[in-house]
C-alpha cells in the first residue's frame, strides 16, 4: 500500500485536491483518511470552549491512534475510522470502516508535523497558496459548514489560523516531495502525483 501526504494551509484546497488526485488515479483501489476525523473528542467541554479550542495545533490531534491504524491498514487489517463533527466540535457516534488498499491518501493541514506519520508517508504534496486566497476560502466555508459568523472566522483566522500556520505548517513545505502552487484546482500537478505513486503512465 503506498500512502501519499496532502498537506497545505486551512483553506489551500486539499478536499478539491484531493477529489482530482482520485479521479486521475482511475482504477486504483484507494482510500482516503483525513486527519480531522482525528482531532480529540471535546465532548467533555462546553460548546463555547471547544469552539475556542486551537484547531490549528500539533497538539489538536489524536496522532498516536491516527498513526496505529495506519500501520493497521499496511498489515491488511481494516480499521473503524472516527467521524468527528466541525460543527458540535466532538467526535460522533459514527465511524467509518476501512480497508488496505493499493494507495492511501492522507490529507491535512498538520500531517507533516508528526515525524512517525511522516515516516510513512511515501509521497508528500504541499499545497502552496497566498494568504488572501485561504481566507477567503475559509470564511466561505467556516459560514456555510461550521456555523460561525464573518466578525467570528476573521478573529480566527488572524489570530489562530494565520500564526499557527506561520509557526507549524508552512516550515513543513521543505519535508514535500512536490510543491503544487495555487491549490486544489491544478490538475497537471495532480497528474505529476499520480504518475509518481506508479498510478498513471
């Protein structure tokens, strides 16, 4: 099973990337994890806390499960991947079953924070997008899917999203095996990750 990182800033496209990474794989037998299904459950906490939590930190995620079930999956075995909700902030009663496959896709904004989930990671893929061009992604989306209003995402984003993402994830651009600049929509890089995972050509 080969497993290829999406990695890139809140907002760079890595759903979209990821949709046209599949479509151009064809045939293959793929699945997809991403790392939000493992941020840590906030059940326990008001909805006005987990609403504050900081999304955006290594520390948001429950890696050492992510990372099992991984190497679960490259031995064959299927695993019950968590389902967790943006909106409520809390894991879900849901799951989802997956099963080895011939390529992995895993997806998200801290994946190459991990040294023992990039250890795994045969091909790694940054999306590299300007500023403005997140933001306006994340305001779209955070309104429409998460609930929040435009005064709550721009507070967010200026005072989260943007200074973690200076600190954590843009400093892993140089742990990728291919840059793709502008985002989700680029196909011909799409096409350049699927031929270096053996998936076409």
């Amino acid at each position: 099973m080969k497993i290829i990182g999406i990695a890139g800033g809140s907002g760079a496209g890595k759903s979209t990337f990821v949709r046209n990474l599949s479509a151009v794989l064809g045939g293959k037998h793929i699945q997809i994890m991403p790392q939000d299904c493992y941020y840590r459950d906030g059940s326990h906490l008001e909805l006005s806390v987990r609403k504050q939590q900081n999304f955006d930190h290594p520390d948001a995620i429950e890696w050492d499960l992510m990372v099992e079930h991984i190497r679960l999956l490259q031995q064959g075995h299927p695993i019950d991947m968590p389902d967790y909700s943006m909106l409520t902030c809390t894991r879900t009663a849901h799951s989802t079953r997956l099963h080895a496959a011939d390529i992995l896709i895993v997806e998200g904004i801290l994946i190459y924070t991990h040294e023992p989930l990039l250890s795994i990671i045969d091909y790694r893929v940054f999306l590299d997008v300007e500023q403005h061009d997140r933001y306006s992604r994340v305001l779209r989306r955070d309104m429409r899917d998460r609930g929040r209003t435009e005064p709550e995402v721009a507070e967010r984003f200026h005072q989260t999203v943007e200074p973690m993402y200076k600190s954590f994830i843009e400093p892993t651009r140089q742990r990728a095996n291919i840059i793709v600049p502008g985002g989700g929509k680029n196909m011909p890089a799409a096409r350049i990750v699927a031929a270096m995972a053996g998936g076409v050509g």
